[in-house]
C-alpha cells in the first residue's frame, strides 16, 4: 500500500507537515496565537510573545515533510542525517547507522520496495542517539521482505522525546523511498545491507532519505 501522497499530487506544495506531528504543532501555534492577541498594545507582553511564536516556528520547521524522488539506485538512505558508523555485523550484513540532529527531517523511507513483514517496537531508555548506550533505547525494528532479500531498518529515539510513529503495518506493499514512519527530535536510524551488499556511505557523510544512494553496484 502505497503513501496517498507519493509521489507528490499535482497542484499540491513539495513540503508538508509529517503525520504525527499534530499533538506538537496544534498547541504550539495556539500558545503562539494566544500569546500574540494578549500582546496587543503593551510593548512588554510583546517581547514575551516572541519566544511563543518562535518555539512554534521552530517545531514547524522541525516537523516538515518534503517530497522527495525517489532518486535513481537500487537501494536508498532511510534517514536524513550524517552516517555515524559503518559496521560488518557477525551474521554477514553491514549496519550502516545515520544520526539525526533537530535540524534534520526526521521522516523516514523504505530503502527499496518490498513487502513490510515484521513492525517491533522495543521499549527501552532513553539516551542520547549519538551516545553507544543508546542501543538500549526504544525502537521500532522494520523487516522489508525485497527482490535482494530481508531487509532490516531500525528507529531509534533519542533523549528529548520517547515517541516513534510508524506509519505502515505488517503485511502492506511499501515502494522504494516511500515513508515508513517518524520519530520525533534527535535520533537514529540503522539499516542493515543484506550479506554481498557493499555500502556506498562513508562515516562523516551526510546523506538525505530517499534521494542518496545506500548501496554501491
């Protein structure tokens, strides 16, 4: 099953607010608002109103959802962000971890097409995403079923908010760099390449979701 809006619907602007973003942003703006009429003609309840309207700016920015490709390559980053590590994993596979900082877009997309076989979410602690501990934190553990096999990607919260917002089910048809869900504020996202998947992201690199190519021909 595919997302209503992917690719992007004539007539329609290239950047949206992402699904799951509206507990944050509807009470945000009405602070932003409230603050803004209570302000009128006192230069003082002014200057408060500022940081109202700021905070709101900045959770709308935060919570944008572009439309993207998706771009040419087989296989394409889930995550917007820089590449922390790149790691061969025991059972043959390459984990190739993305860090998201708040700046980032934190909506993230199938690596290539398949079949959503398996949606686990783990509660765990809340570390930092950048931190080593934070492979105890929540998570949500997609299993993609595709033409070059099983294919993992994993949301990891991070410290400042404990939510991951999937936006498929298991057993629905996903195309490649279409979302798959949210996590809201700083986090991690790990893909792992099947066995005889070289990786074409390097650590320090910063990658885009569904528009920077993951794997190397």
């Amino acid at each position: 099953m595919t997302d209503a809006s992917f690719p992007p619907p004539i007539g329609r602007s290239s950047v949206r607010m992402a699904r799951g973003s509206a507990p944050w942003l509807v009470p945000a703006w009405a602070a932003a608002g409230t603050a803004v009429l209570a302000s009128r003609g006192a230069r003082w309840r002014t200057a408060l109103a500022v940081p109202a309207v700021g905070l709101a700016a900045g959770m709308t920015w935060f919570f944008r959802d572009p439309e993207r490709g998706p771009a040419p390559g087989r296989m394409l980053c889930a995550a917007d962000g820089v590449v922390q590590s790149v790691d061969a994993q025991p059972d043959g596979r390459t984990r190739v971890a993305v860090f998201m900082n708040p700046l980032n877009v934190h909506v993230n997309r199938a690596p290539l097409a398949g079949t959503v076989v398996g949606v686990e979410h783990r509660p765990g602690g809340f570390r930092p995403a950048f931190d080593k501990d934070s492979e105890r934190n929540e998570r949500v553990i997609w299993t993609f079923e595709t033409e070059i096999g099983e294919i993992t990607v994993v949301q990891i919260a991070g410290a400042m908010v404990r939510r991951i917002v999937p936006y498929l089910t298991e057993g629905q048809k996903v195309e490649k760099g279409e979302r798959i869900g949210l996590i809201r504020f700083g986090s991690r996202v790990d893909v792992y390449l099947p066995a005889g998947i070289t990786p074409a992201v390097a650590n320090g690199q910063q990658v885009r979701a569904g528009e920077t190519r993951l794997d190397r021909d």
